[in-house]
C-alpha cells in the first residue's frame, strides 16, 4: 500500500495522478537493484526505496579470482646524483618492468658498487649509465649559498681588524658544512691560527686570547661579509625588492642587541620558582579581567539590545488590540521577544502568572502553598503581625505585596480600611530583615547595646516606673509602647545629662563672677545673687519643661494608642503620664498668663534644649537675666510655673537620687 | 577505480624510506646490537663481554667465544669486554672484529656460512663444544684474504659514543672497508640516533646505559659538542650500590648466581638459604662470577628497584616513612633466600639524583659528585648551549637506554626539572616500549640507513680510497 492509496481513502487532495506514472517507475527501478530482498520488505517502503545497502560477500571470492602470475622482483641499482661521487651504486628492489631485458641487471656481478660501473661502462659505453635510475630522493639535495670572495676582493672590501683572511675563510667554510645551522657552527667553531711564524706572532697571540668568538660575533662577521659582497656583485640601487630586504636585514644586524636579548632570556630562564609562579598569576589575572571586560562587554550590549523594545508590526495600529485575540497575539509576541532575549527568569513568572493571577479573586482559598507560606515567614520576620491572622488574611492580601512581579497584568486589590489593617493585623514594610525574629529581641537589643553603665540606669528607670524590664506578655503594641518607652527613657537620661552639666558650669561661672566682684571691691549682694540663683533654676526648671513635654507629647501619644491593650505597660505608662501632662498644663497656662514673655522664655529654654552645647551656658544666663526683669510682671504666671516648680523639682530631686 | 594498494604499489617515497639491504651496528659496553636497516628491532643482540677459552693444548693463547649462550661455567675461562668501560667506546679492536662479524656476517647471514661448509665449524669434530658461532682469530683472518669481502653487498651503518675520538674513527672504517668491503660506510652518534628513534631531529638526549650517563643536545640531527655531558652513573654503577646496599643489610646478602646452586629449597621470608651449593672441581676466573653477578643484579634492578618519583627528594623528611606504610616487592634470590624490600629499593637509585643519598661505595672512583647526578648533567648541558636552543631542547627532551627503564626514573625526571626550570614548558619524550628504550640508538640507525636522502650521505667505498681513513673525520660530523 502506497501513500498514494492512504490519501485517497483519506480523501486528501494530495498530489494529482500526474507523478504518479513516474513514481512507480521509480520504484521499479529501485527494486531491480536490490536483489535478495523479500518483495512485501520491499514494498513496506512506499514511494521511498529502502535505505539498505546490500551487503557484498565476496571478499575471499576476489582473493583468489586474480590469477595473475606474482608480481616479480629485481634488485636495481641505482645512483643518486646528489652525491659527490656519483660512483656509489646501491641496490633497492624495485618492481620488474618489462621494458628491461631481465638479464641486464645481474645480481653476482655486482657484488661491490666500484667494479659494477667498470663493467658497465666497459659493457655498454653511454647507454648504461643513461638507464640507471638516479635516487628519486636526489632532489631534495640543497645546498646554502656561501659568498665568495676573491683575494682582492677581501683586501678592498672586507678586511676587518678583527678577522683575518684565514678565518673568514675558516668561518665560510663551517657556514657551508653546517648549513646556516649557527648553534653548530658555533658550537663547532674551532679556529686554529695557521700561520705561527714570528712577524705575526704578536697579532696570533691577541687572536688566541680572544679566540672564544661568541655566536653574535660569527653571525656578525658573516652578516657583513655576505652584505658586502652582495653590495659588491650587484649595487644597492639595482636590488630588486626581496634582495635588498635581505642586504637590508643583514646590514641591521646589531650584535650588542642580539647579546643584550639573549641575557635577558637567560635571565628569564633563571627565575626562581616563585617569580614563575607569580608570573603565571598575574598573566591569569590578566586572562580572567580580559573576559570579565569581555562578558560586561557584551552583557552592555545585551543590555542595549533590551532597550529596543521588540519591534511587532502592529505597534502603530491600536485597533488589532481591542480585541482578545490581539491582545494575546501581542503577549506571544512579547514572550518570543523575551526568549530570544534570553530572560528567562521573567519569562517563568510572567507565563505562569497568567492562570494563577485570575485564581484569586474567583477563589481566595487556593492561593499557590509556597506563597502563603512566604507570606507567614515574611509577617513573622517582620514581628509586627501576628501570623495566625496573617495566613487566613495573606491569601487576599499579600497578593498586593508584589505587584511588581506581576508584570502584564497587575491583579485587583482591594485597598483595607485602617480599621481592618488592624484587625487583620497587616503592616506594610519598606524593607523586612531576613529570616524570623523574636518581637522580644528588639527590647533587648535596644538594652544590650547600651553601654553597662547605661543599662543599669535605664533599668533603674524603668524601676523607678514599676515597668518590669521583662515584658510579660510581648504582644505588637505593647512591644512598641516599650520601644518608644526606652527611647524616651533614653533621651530622658540624656537630657539630665546635659543639665548635670550645665549646673556645674553655672556654678563655675558663679564663682568667677564671686572672684571677679570681690576683686572689684564690689559689695556682694546677697539679693540679686539670690535671684540670680533663682532665676537660673527657674530656667533650667523651665528648660526641662520644654524637654519634659516634648517627650511627654510623644509618650502620651502613644499611651493614647496603647491604653486598650495593655493592662500592664499602660499603667506603667501613666506613671510617666503624670509629669508631661503637667509639662503641658504649665506650657498651656503659661501662655495666657505672660504672653510675650513666657512664650519666649519657653522658646529659648526649648532651643537651648536642643542645642546641646556648651556654648548655652552664655545663653542660659541671657536667659536668666530676661526672667529676673520679667519675673514682677507676670506674678500669676510665675505662682503657677512654682507649682509645677516644685513638682518637677520633685521629679528633679528624685533623678538626683538616682 | 579505486583499488586498494598491493604492498607492491604503496609509494615507499611518501616515508622517505628506501631500502638497500643497509646493516647497522651499534656497539655499548654492555651490549652490541646488530641488524637490518628498516627494520624495528635488532636482529641479533649480544652481550659486549665474550668468553675467552685458554687452549691447553696449544701455545696460541686463546680462542674466543660470543654470545650469552656460550658463557657458562667452564674451566679456564675468563668473561673479558672488547669495551672500555669507562668511555664505552672500543677498547679491543682485535676482538671487537671478531664479535662484530660474527653478528654481522653469522647471525644476520646465516645462508652466506652455508655455503662454505668446511669453514662453519659444524664439520669441525676437534672441538668437542660445537660453538657454531665461535669465531677464530686466525680464520677470519683467512677468511678475510681469500673470499671475496664478507659486506660487499650491504652499506654499513655504524654508531659511536658522543665522546668518539678522530682514531677509532678512523679504525672503524678501516675495518668496514679494508675487512669486509662494505660499499658505503657511515658513522653516527648514538644521541643523533636516540633523537631521530624518536622522530627528532632537535632534542635533549638523556641517555642513561650500563656503564655511562650521557645528556647531549643534538640540534638539527648534529650533536652539540660543547654539550657532551657524561658521567658513569648507569647500571653498573647501580649494581654497585646494592651491592653495598645488601653488605650493609642485616643479615648481610650474599650475591649467589644460580650457576652456584645445585638445589634450592623454599625458606620462609628472611630466613637463611638452605640450599646446596654445587661443587665445582676446577677453578673459575673470578670475572665470570662478576659478570654472573651482574646479571644477577641486572634482575633485580628490573624487578625490584624503584626511583623515588618526587616532588623532591627521598631523603626528605616523611618520605621514607611513607614508602615504608606501602607494600614492598618480594625477590628471590637464586639460592631460595628471599626478602621483601620496601624503602631499600628506593634508597638505592636515590644518589643518581642526590649524590648526598648515595651509598658508600667500594672504590672512591665509584662515588659520583654533584655533578655528576642525572639533573646536573642536565643543568650543564643545556647551559653549554645558545640560550635560544635550550626552551626548545626542553620541551624535546629524549630519554633512552635501559636503566632509564627503572620504575619511576621518568616521572623523577620530570619532577627535577620542573623544579630546576619553574616556568617553562618540560617535555619528556620516552618510548613505552622497553625495545625501544634499551636499542633507543640502534633503531635511529636503522631509521637513518633506509631514508632514501639518506643515500647522498654515505661515505662510499671510492671516496675512502681516494681521501684515506681521514674522510670520516670530514664528513661523519
């Protein structure tokens, strides 16, 4: 069954009845060359014959076909005419042609090659010789080219203080046996003066002392005779181009060069291990940055490459988008660009975004296992929300979480209200440390990077308080409450740092001033210093006020948050509650009181607050001396701030035990 | 139609191969090989020493015997060597005729003594051992007067040491010419030869033999005289050291040829001998006992001894501690006695590298110098030559003679020069075949002889007559 007959049950249009004439015959022609083979294996084929070679066994059958007599053999001898001599007649076995009388060659007459050719020339004069084959190998016979040199011409043109005539010749002598080889002639160079007579006794007896020529010295030598007499047969300006570029070369030759290139390898030869090894290092450091420059070369170009947004055809058209199947066009479109790019790590999500992107918003449960899981890990590293709400809740929302790998199409969100952000307990991060952590770990990591000193003053704050440094019952608002606590406890300390401080200046510059009036002869006067006193206390009081207020304003801030959730840490808090608060009555009192001034006064005590310098003991005292003026005024104020006086004094008193 | 070639067609040219039946001889002191140019291996090998027979019933002295088969227990006899020891060239030109025809013309022409059947000394009833091979002084002498010359078909080839001097030269193509009637003569170097076996024409040829060490630097198929380094560390040298080796062992070993036993029972590892020795009622010569050593030696370099292969020495600390955790080879000496040697097999071939390590030796001449261990032949080889030819004679480095066959002697090598050389590119060249590396020489000859260029070289019998024996001198550079 052809092919031809499964299209027509099929009803296939294929081809027409035209080839089908020729294919047959074809086949037919196919078939008689393949004998041996079953016609149904044959027809298995179809229109296409079977590729099997048929396998030929006649190898013995050709072995012994051939009965041709043995091939025969004769020793012939031959000559080779690259010899010197030419007389040598040796023997190889050469096939019998029939062309020569097999009696012409007689192997017992020519015992001994010297003999042999008597004969030969005696035998037959010229003809012989003629026949005898020459040595195909005498072709490969070549010889260097020696300058030569007459006598006169040594004299006029090569005589050399250094040479003499006799070793020259001795030089082109070893340069013609050895062929050019200069590490032979060298090594063979062996110049014995011939001349020993007496005028040139002296001159010998120099050449012996520097008899030990180096290679560069032969090389040299010969270089200029051969450039020389090249010169000589043929002047410079009738070269032709190749033997002027030999005479150039040959001039050019610089011994001092050659001998200053050979100490150096020499030298190189020489290294010691560590310098080899070094070496190699560094020529694998410059292997290793040349393709490193090489794959940013071409990671650049690559990236060049991504810049060119894919070029579709469609591009100008919007209309072919409208409709679904355009659309998807276009994404294939996109992901062959994406793939001829070689991206494939966006190509993996992208493809496999687009069924899971619809899953959610038909079905929040089925949310992909590695993802929720991610998300739990993710909420609890972050030790804000609490993960048991986190894995009912993540399902809707921590699709939103990643927008950016959704690529083509972003999946709705639906945006959460504050209320159910926290219900659900949802926190957004800017950046999540790796890996889980211990809410409970963020209280001590603030205490024990404290210094010892610190840490005890801190705890016995917090002591002070009755806030127990070990948080019961470490729930997300409490731990915050307790973060916010410690830093203000923090800037708490600091601040009577400060203030400890500036209270031994004031006292310093008392004394001074106590000094510098008694030396004036001044009368001190026990009022004024007393106010003087009094009113820098009433600064400072004020100064911790400000202080005091702002830490309170924050404290209280949060102690407004957190009062509903923690019955401990929330009692605690309102400890410390007390004493802002106040802050801000005496602030809030103040301010209708003395208007101008004590808005003032709170200003600089506030600014000199914050700048904590030294240099606020100068503007302590400025401010000192505007409330001694003021103080009369403002009574009513000054009743009140008293009050509160005396209750931060209190509080002040009580830091001071510490 | 593409036929497939008949080896009566296959173009010889294209390997530059062209036969003319050429002989080659290449004579070492401790063996003379002999044979066909062309041909792989050589078809007669001898030892260099010959047994020498005191007639007792005539005043003419001595006849001769070669070859390993007729050196045997025997009265009167004394085991000599045409060779000189210690520069492996021709010592006794007498006799080296003799051994060399005698491989030359019996062992390689078997059909040429039939047919003189009265000379073939197998119709000679006097001498009651049938030495078909002996060969009489004053026969051949005889035989070279009177018949025609015994090569005058067969060009000579023939190789010589390095070190070879103008006279033995000289006399070697005399022999070749005047003797034998060779029609064409030449002389190699055995390092150009070990170079071309290896299919070089430029190479370092570390040539470590029976009695000499050898390094030449051959460049374009000439050797580098400057470079000739030599130095006697060889085999016989290393038999020399176990034989101290196994003086210094305790129980102390004794050296017994098996000529000696007459029956051996097994012992237990370590346990004395209990063999008994056989009882000889003449006297021998004690060279035979040396030469019988030796080849008792030679079986234990080849089995047991061990070149440390590196990096670094032996003596090096932690090293023999080593060989010592790892399995030794056990060698049973002829008498029954045997022994596993673990770091002993190593110590012993230690000094050609580290003179330092060597084995206290019986003579002093025996105990080599610094410069005289394998790496520093090597170092002052290659510093005879033009610092442009030594990167490439490093990476063409060829190592050939039999003791270089010492397990480990190749990797050792390499390890030193790595080490001597940080930085450039070491190359060895060894052949794996042990034939190869033991007739390293004789096959570069045979290469040689039957290269069809090769035939414009040969010095022929005219050129001889009319320049004298002084042509060798001229043309074999």
């Amino acid at each position: 069954m052809t092919s031809h007959d499964v299209r027509e049950m099929l009803n296939l249009p294929g081809e027409g009845g035209g080839p089908r004439p020729a294919k047959k015959q074809k086949t037919s022609i196919a078939r008689q060359n393949l004998k041996g083979l079953a016609r149904e294996v044959q027809n298995l084929g179809g229109d296409n014959p079977i590729a099997i070679v048929p396998e030929i066994s006649s190898f013995k059958k050709r072995r012994f076909g051939s009965r041709k007599p043995a091939a025969r053999w004769e020793m012939r001898p031959f000559r080779n005419s690259a010899r010197g001599d030419e007389s040598l007649i040796l023997r190889h076995w050469r096939r019998k042609t029939d062309v020569q009388p097999p009696a012409a060659p007689q192997p017992e007459q020519q015992q001994n090659g010297q003999p042999d050719e008597d004969k030969m020339d005696a035998d037959n004069g010229e003809s012989k010789p003629e026949e005898m084959e020459d040595s195909s190998f005498a072709k490969f016979n070549v010889k260097v080219d020696v300058p030569q040199y007459s006598e006169d011409q040594y004299n006029s043109t090569l005589a050399n203080n250094d040479w003499t005539k006799d070793e020259t010749d001795y030089l082109m002598e070893a340069v013609r046996d050895y062929d050019l080889r200069w590490p032979i002639i060298w090594d063979r160079y062996d110049y014995q003066s011939k001349d020993g007579d007496a005028s040139t006794d002296s001159n010998t007896a120099v050449v012996q002392a520097r008899k030990a020529r180096t290679l560069e010295d032969l090389k040299a030598r010969y270089y200029e005779v051969a450039a020389k007499m090249m010169a000589v047969q043929r002047p410079v300006q009738y070269m032709n181009q190749a033997e002027y570029n030999l005479h150039e070369i040959m001039t050019s030759f610089k011994p001092e060069d050659e001998m200053r290139r050979k100490k150096f390898a020499e030298a190189q030869m020489g290294r010691s291990k560590e310098e080899a090894r070094e070496e190699e290092s560094l020529l694998l450091e410059v292997r290793r940055i040349l393709a490193r420059t090489e794959k940013f070369n071409q990671e650049r170009r690559e990236l060049y490459n991504r810049l060119d947004y894919p070029t579709t055809e469609t591009t100008q058209d919007l209309s072919t988008f409208k409709t679904s199947n355009g659309l998807h066009t276009l994404l294939q479109n996109l992901m062959t660009a994406d793939k001829s790019k070689k991206r494939k790590s966006l190509m993996g999500t992208d493809g496999q975004s687009t069924p899971a992107s619809a899953g959610p918003s038909a079905q929040p449960g089925s949310t992909p296992l590695a993802e929720q899981r991610r998300e739990s890990i993710a909420a609890s590293a972050s030790g804000h929300g609490h993960s048991r709400h986190d894995s009912t809740a993540s399902a809707t929302d921590a699709r939103p979480e990643k927008p950016t790998k959704k690529g083509a199409q972003p999946p709705e969100r639906r945006k959460l209200t504050e209320q159910e952000e926290l219900t659900y307990g949802v926190s957004t991060h800017d950046r999540l440390p790796s890996g889980p952590t211990f809410r409970y770990d963020r209280i001590n990591k603030i205490l024990t990077t404290k210094s010892n000193a610190q840490h005890a003053r801190i705890t016995n704050t917090l002591n002070e308080l009755d806030v127990p440094a070990r948080l019961t019952m470490p729930t997300k608002a409490v731990v915050d409450q307790m973060e916010h606590l410690l830093v203000n406890i923090q800037t708490l300390l600091d601040l009577k740092k400060l203030s400890d401080k500036f209270d031994a200046e004031i006292k310093l510059e008392k004394a001074k001033k106590a000094e510098k009036d008694k030396a004036a002869g001044i009368v001190p006067q026990p009022a004024a210093s007393e106010s003087a006193t009094k009113g820098s206390s009433n600064g400072d009081t004020a100064k911790e006020n400000g202080a005091a207020k702002k830490d309170g304003k924050k404290a209280g801030g949060d102690a407004v948050t957190s009062s509903t959730e923690k019955p401990a840490a929330g009692h605690d808090a309102n400890g410390d509650k007390d004493t802002p608060n106040k802050g801000d009555e005496q602030a809030s009192a103040e301010k209708p009181a003395g208007e101008s001034t004590g808005a003032d006064e709170e200003k600089a005590a506030v600014k000199d607050a914050q700048d904590k310098d030294t240099t606020n003991g100068v503007k302590q005292e400025i401010g000192t001396g505007e409330e001694k003026e003021e103080r009369p005024s403002s009574s009513g104020g000054q009743k009140r701030s008293a009050s509160v006086l005396s209750s931060v004094s209190d509080k002040s008193a009580k830091r001071q035990k510490k | 139609m593409a036929q497939p070639l008949t080896t009566a067609s296959v173009p010889t040219d294209i390997y530059g191969g062209d036969e003319v039946s050429a002989l080659v001889l290449d004579a070492g002191y401790c063996q003379t090989r002999a044979g066909f140019a062309g041909e792989d291996v050589p078809k007669s090998v001898l030892p260099s020493f010959y047994g020498s027979i005191k007639d007792t019933n005539a005043a003419s002295g001595s006849r001769n015997v070669f070859g390993e088969d007729y050196i045997f227990a025997r009265p009167d006899f004394e085991v000599k060597n045409y060779m000189s020891r210690t520069e492996s060239v021709v010592e006794d030109w007498d006799t080296a005729v003799q051994v060399w025809e005698s491989m030359l013309l019996d062992r390689l022409q078997p059909e040429r003594r039939q047919t003189q059947p009265s000379k073939n000394g197998l119709n000679d009833g006097a001498d009651g051992e049938g030495d078909v091979s002996m060969e009489d002084a004053a026969a051949s002498a005889e035989n070279a007067e009177n018949a025609e010359k015994p090569l005058a078909e067969s060009p000579l080839l023939m190789t010589e040491a390095p070190w070879n001097q103008g006279k033995a030269r000289e006399k070697a193509i005399e022999i070749a010419m005047e003797n034998w009637g060779c029609p064409a003569f030449w002389l190699s170097r055995t390092p150009v030869c070990a170079a071309f076996a290896a299919g070089k024409a430029s190479a370092l040829v570390v040539d470590v033999g029976g009695a000499n060490t050898s390094v030449t630097a051959v460049h374009d198929g000439m050797i580098l005289k400057r470079s000739i380094q030599k130095s006697h560390v060889g085999g016989i040298w290393l038999s020399n050291q176990i034989r101290s080796m196994f003086d210094s062992n305790d129980p102390k070993i004794e050296v017994r040829p098996s000529y000696m036993i007459e029956s051996k029972v097994p012992v237990d590892a370590g346990a004395p001998s209990q063999a008994i020795l056989r009882k000889l009622n003449y006297e021998l010569h004690p060279s035979f006992r040396a030469y019988e050593d030796e080849r008792l030696l030679t079986e234990y370099k080849e089995s047991v001894v061990e070149v440390w292969r590196g990096p670094g020495r032996y003596s090096n600390p932690g090293n023999e501690e080593l060989v010592k955790t790892q399995p030794g080879r056990i060698f049973e000496m002829p008498d029954g006695s045997n022994q596993m040697w673990r770091e002993q097999r190593f110590r012993v071939s230690e000094g050609m590298w580290d003179e330092t390590a060597q084995l206290p030796t019986a003579s002093e001449e025996e105990r080599i110098t610094k410069a005289q261990t394998v790496p520093e032949l090597i170092r002052a080889c290659l510093n005879a030559v033009d610092v442009d030819l030594r990167p490439n004679l490093l990476g063409n480095i060829v190592v050939t003679g039999g003791t270089s066959l010492l397990n480990g002697f190749n990797d050792r090598l390499n390890n030193e020069l790595m080490a001597m050389y940080p930085g450039m590119r070491v190359k060895l060249h060894a052949a794996g075949l042990t034939t190869e590396r033991r007739f390293g020489a004789w096959i570069g000859g045979s290469i040689l002889a039957s290269l069809g260029t090769f035939h414009q070289m040969w010095i022929s019998k005219k050129e001889y007559e009319e320049n004298g024996a002084g042509i060798v001198e001229k043309r074999c550079k």
